[in-house]
C-alpha cells in the first residue's frame, strides 16, 4: 500500500482541522507522470460511460461532496471530457473555454451544521481550479432537522432532490454518482442481512431513471421530468479512489463519521477492510455480485417482454391482466414477482419493493385460475375482472391506501416555467436495452433463476465454484451478525411513538392544476374576459354559483356520488319530480330553472354511461371535486359538470410512466 493511504487507515491526525471534515492533501507530481498514470483509469471510465449509453457531448452533471470517491469521478468525468473536446476543436479550429464545456459540479449543502456553508464553497473552488463549472445547491428543513437515527436517509432524499432540481434548471439529463466496487459490497452485505434475494443482492444499478417528485412546467404544459442516474465507477476499488486522487494531485476531505459504528454500513466497512487480506474473499464477492448483476438483467428483460403481451392499461387509471396471455404457472417465480411488483407499483406510484409475505401471497393469488378471491396489497386491490369469468385480474389503487396516502401524494402544480425535458433521454434508455438485451443472449447459463432467500443464493454460488468455503462461512457469519443488529436496533425502535399520519388534502382553484395521488393531473381553466365563470346571457339560466373565488376540494369517489348521478338522471321537471331533500342531503343544492336540470340531466346520464364501462372498485380512485359544503360541483374524468362554463378537465398521467422504472445493471 503506497504511504499516503496509511492515515486514512488510522487515527487522524492531531494537526489536521477536526470539525466535520479532515482535509487531505497530495504532493505535487509532474503532469507527465500524472497523464500516464491517470491513463488506464481514463480508459476504464471511458468503456463505462460508453456501456451506458452516454457520449462525451451529452451534458453531464457530477454530484460532489468533495471526498475522494467524488473527486476521483470529477477527475475522470473531466479528463474524459476534455480529450473528446480538444479533438473537435482540432477538428473545428475553435478555441478552448476556461471550463469544460457540458460538464458541471454539483456541491449539496445540507445545512445541517453550522460550518457546511464553509466546507460547501471549499469543494466548489476546488472543482473549479480543475476546470469544471461548479455551483452549490442549499437544502432547507422547513420541518425542522431530522430526527436522530434518520439523519442520513433524510439527508439523502433531499440531496437528491437538490441534484435533480439543478440538472432539471441547466437541462442536463445525466448525473454521474460515485458508488464504487466497495460500495456494492457493503451493499451486498447489508442486503444479505436483510435476507434480500438475488434481485436485491445485483446491488445498485450502472444507469438508472430518477424522476421528479412533482411534475413540472414547460411553458406550454405539464410533462415529466427525468435525468438517468450513472454510477460509471462500479469497477473501481477505493484504494482507486485515492490513487487517482494522488496522481492528479488533488486534496480531498474525510468524514470522521465514517468511522462511527452506529451505522450498519460502517460495521460492515470494518468487518470487510478485516477480511480484504484473507485469500480470495473480495474476488469471491464480486464474482458472486456479478452472477446476481446477470440474473437481474435477465428478469428485467423477462418481465417486460411478458407485460407488454399481457397487461393493459385504461385512461381510467387501472390495469388488467390476461392470465390467458401471462401463463403465470409456466413464469418463473424471480420473473412473475417482478411483473407483479412493478405493475402494482405503476399502479399505486408507490415506488416500494415487494417483500417476504406479500410477494408470496402475490404469486399465489395469480396463479390461481379462474381469480375468484380479491386481494389487497402494496396500496392496490385485485380482483377478477368484470365479465372475464376469472380469466383476467383487475388492478385498481386501493381507496384504503389513498385515504392513508401522506399529504405530499397529492399536490398544486406550480406555473414556474422550465426548460423542456432532455431529449436525447429515450435515444440513450434504447440503446441500453438493447446492450442489455444482447448481454442476456450472450450468457446461456442464467445462475440463481430459482434461489427464493440470501442464503438460497450463497449455497447456490458454492456449488458453482463462484464462491470458495471460506468465503461462503465469512458470509453467512456478515449476515447473521448484521442481521442480529438489525433487529435489535428494530426492537428499540418500536418503542418510540409512532408519527402522526398525514392525510391527502387537495383543493383547487380556477386557473390552477394538481396532481391528484401523482396518478390523475387535474387543470381548471378558467375562459378569458370572465369574471363569474357560469354567468349565462340570461340570468333566469343561471346554471349555479361557481366563481373565481372558490376553491373546490379533491377527493376520491364514493358509492354515494354515482347514486347521486341516478337521482339527477331520473329528475323529469321541476314541477313533477323534486329531488328528495333525504336524497340530496350533502350533494348538490338546485335551483328552480327548467334548463339547469335538463343540463344536469344530460350530464349525469353521460357520466352513468361512462361509468358502467368502468369495473366498480376502479370507479373508487377517479377524482371528485366538491364546493365547502361537500356538494358535487365536478367529476372530470367522467364529464359530469354542474354547469356547461365550468372548464375543469382531468387526466391519467401517472408520475412514473409504465416502463418507466428503466435500469441497466451491466
């Protein structure tokens, strides 16, 4: 091990700043030296970037925390660009800028100290000596900063955000991260001793798709906005980290907290750093992740191939299945659970895998043929769809799920107008799948397609010579190790009171747009030059009250709203047939004019025709939006009005689309 990587293994020095970070700082070295040294790294970069898809001119963003794992990366990332742009300027005969044109340093300020403002702007300067554009985003904690023990995960929620917000601002649509190959196995590690099975133990992906938590404004309307997240320095070890660090001779910090043992994965750090001497233990490990990584690729590429030839989607905001078409007895288990998961999750927008006893449930339920039962799981509800005779399955979000749904599913939209999504996204997510595509065709032997635990997988590797004895005991002694831990710490957890649950509150006024459950999008416009939006010519037609000063309230249909719509159906005339107040207690109040009931006649009796098409626990999840006093002013997706000026229209456009959770784990 060269020198200067001894204190990173030790205490720190006494000399060095203690505050949150410790500050590293390499001796100077001929640019000869460091070219060449630098190189094979370069190289290696380079193929990966070009694994995912991504090309020098794309512009990228690098998330900097100002370690050695980012600094290496923003040195990669750099050298990378620059050699793609001093052969066009070549080519060009244009002149270099001072910085490195499509790449830009993101800095995170969490602002959980009173000193990161400082170390925040120490990172940008030195991202900028290296040439590359850098700027930080600050994060704030309007509700307060977060509880101990969920520091680290609410930090890095918000971290991502910031990225995602800046890359949407700067219409870059890849963001590089700095996971490496030590990364994976702690990873690996730590999901072994949550008892993940192969699927989770493949670790992190190379590319995956990150979406915007809330749907945003192009100037012309509301879309998606996505970056591909890509972690093209999976092949490196940390001791890289470092060493391309030194060669470029760049400084770098150390978080002192990396060394505290509160959290699960700095244990597994140390217990690792013990057993990296022992034999062939970390080669073992990485072979054993590269066989979950192959098994992974297959399932995608399985699940989605089989869902596009049996799973429908209606603008209703459901979907169905064909068990005719699926065959779900003859689908291997790793695959059908896949299928299974990601359909519930497009369903519900619940981006949550499926675990231990609702997976089985899951596959037991739709292997069951003909689907007589129903099912709630995973915020869906399931059951046999209608007229199909249990040969189709019905997947509807689940009312229970959307009345215990936290406030922020449902949301305003804001008008702040952004830059247009990146493109060259989809061309980038094609040529993935297909590298994927052809990598699954290249390896005949798929391992670990019926291991259902961790330790399924472990024995499975033994008895393929991926892993020796040693490293299959090390393992399995990690895992139960951790794994004791984890419940322990469960155990303690559980003792504290639980938070107050948030439930879902939407309003809308005229002129705005929210998405109601990320699921339907939601506009009210409002006609121009009008200031009572359902004043007629004639005021003896004054269909109802709505104006530009109400706000009308968002919630999920009930049973009573479409036997509201019978009663207004079967209103003949005013003089002969009056609404029964017991009836219309809570629902809309109608006045005396002929013409506003024909009008709420023809309404309600489109909106029963649409509805009847519509199987009735899906009807549940369909928006309904009511005045203060609970009456029924619209139902949008459905056409019923209260009046012909009233201009409120709704959508299924689901947060993340179906086939929307792309990831390539090559």
């Amino acid at each position: 091990m060269p020198p200067l990587l001894l204190p990173l293994r030790s205490s720190p020095s006494p000399c060095l700043p203690l505050r949150r970070f410790l500050l590293f700082r390499c001796s100077a070295s001929s640019s000869t030296t460091a070219s060449s040294s630098l190189s094979p790294y370069v190289a290696s970069f380079a193929s990966r970037m070009a694994l995912a898809g991504i090309r020098p001119h794309h512009r990228i963003a690098v998330g900097v925390s100002g370690g050695p794992d980012s600094m290496a990366l923003c040195v990669l990332a750099t050298a990378w660009k620059k050699a793609a742009g001093k052969k066009a300027a070549a080519e060009e005969g244009s002149v270099s800028s001072a910085f490195v044109n499509g790449l830009l340093g993101i800095v995170v300020d969490h602002g959980l100290r009173s000193e990161s403002s400082d170390e925040a702007r120490l990172v940008r300067d030195r991202v900028r000596n290296m040439g590359v554009e850098c700027e930080i985003a600050r994060c704030d904690w309007p509700d307060g900063r977060p509880k101990q023990g969920h520091v680290q995960e609410a930090a890095r929620e918000v971290r991502y955000q910031k990225l995602l917000d800046i890359c949407i601002k700067q219409q870059i649509g890849i963001l590089l991260i700095a996971h490496h190959s030590d990364d994976q196995t702690e990873l690996f590690v730590l999901r072994l001793s949550r008892n993940s099975g192969v699927l989770g133990l493949a670790g992190t992906a190379l590319v995956s798709q990150l979406f915007a938590p809330n749907i945003k404004y192009d100037g012309e309307k509301f879309q998606r906005y996505r970056v591909l997240l890509v972690r093209p320095m999976l092949d490196f070890s940390k001791d890289d980290m470092y060493k391309i660090c030194q060669v470029s001779n760049q400084s770098w910090v150390e978080d002192p907290t990396n060394n505290s043992m509160m959290y699960a994965r700095n244990r597994i750090r140390a217990s690792l750093r013990n057993l990296s001497t022992e034999g062939t233990f970390l080669s073992g490990v990485h072979k054993l992740i590269s066989a979950c990584r192959l098994t992974r690729t297959h399932v995608d590429g399985t699940w989605s191939v089989v869902a596009n030839q049996s799973v429908s989607i209606s603008e209703y905001g459901y979907a169905v299945i064909d068990l005719e078409k699926l065959d779900p007895l003859n689908v291997q288990d790793l695959c059908l659970s896949k299928y299974l998961a990601y359909i519930l999750q497009f369903v519900s927008q619940r981006q949550r895998p499926l675990r231990g006893r609702s997976a089985r449930l899951l596959l037991d339920y739709i292997r069951t043929i003909p689907c007589k039962a129903a099912l709630t799981v995973a915020g869906c509800y399931l059951c046999a769809a209608p007229r199909s005779k249990g040969t189709k399955v019905l997947i509807c979000c689940s009312v229970d799920w959307m009345e215990s749904a936290s406030a922020e599913i449902s949301y305003k939209c804001s008008y702040e107008e952004q830059p247009p999504p990146v493109p060259e996204i989809d061309q980038i997510v094609l040529e993935g799948l297909l590298q994927s595509n052809q990598f699954v065709q290249n390896h005949s032997n798929i391992p670990f397609m019926y291991c259902k635990s961790s330790i399924d997988v472990l024995n499975k590797a033994k008895d393929l010579n991926i892993i020796d004895d040693f490293t299959l005991e090390k393992l399995c002694y990690l895992r139960t190790d951790e794994h004791n831990k984890f419940i322990a710490k469960q155990d303690k957890d559980g003792e504290h009171d639980l938070e107050e649950t948030k439930f879902c509150d939407c309003s809308l006024r005229p002129g705005e747009t929210c998405h109601f459950m990320s699921r339907f999008l939601i506009t009210w416009k409002v006609p121009e030059d009008v200031n009572e939006i359902c004043l007629q010519e004639n005021e003896e037609y004054l269909i109802c009250t709505v104006n530009l000063d109400v706000s009308l309230e968002v919630r999920h249909m009930i049973d009573a709203d479409w036997l509201f719509l019978a009663e207004v159906c079967n209103i003949c005339s005013v003089e002969d047939n009056q609404i029964d107040p017991k009836v219309s207690s809570g629902k809309m109040q109608m006045d005396n004019a002929p013409q506003h009931h024909r009008i709420l006649q023809q309404s309600a009796q489109k909106a029963l025709q649409i509805l009847k098409c519509i199987p009735a626990d899906a009807r549940r999840t369909l928006p309904v939006l009511t005045n203060a006093q609970g009456d029924i002013v619209c139902i949008p997706n459905v056409g019923f009005r209260c009046c012909p000026g009233l201009s409120i229209q709704s959508v299924f456009y689901p947060r993340v689309p179906f086939h929307g959770g792309y990831s390539s784990y090559l």
